[in-house]
C-alpha cells in the first residue's frame, strides 16, 4: 500500500471512530467534561509545539 492509501485508510479510521464515541458515548458525558477534555488536548498540543520550537532553534 502506497502513502495515499495509508492517508485514506487512516482518515477512514480516525473519522469513523469519533462518529463511534459521539453515537454510542455523547450522552454519558456531561459538557463540562468534554470541556475539560478539549481544554487538555488543547494543553497537550499547545505543548508539543512548544517542545518542537524549542528542539528546532
């Protein structure tokens, strides 16, 4: 499989399992943790672009 195909076949899995967690786990979870979820993925990203900055410069 070349480099598109590994592309598609990951945005396949990735979109696919969101829409899985939002059908079956949406309503479980209150908006407050789902905003201290986003606030922590925002963290982590904020994060590794600092650590990439730091280790390019």
């Amino acid at each position: 499989m070349n480099a598109t195909g590994y592309k598609v076949l990951g945005y396949v899995v990735w979109h696919g399992g969101k829409w899985y967690l939002r059908r079956n786990y949406a309503r479980k979870l209150s908006s407050v943790s789902r905003n201290v979820a986003a606030g922590g993925l925002v963290l982590l990203i904020v994060a590794g672009a600092v650590a990439w900055i730091v280790r390019r410069s």
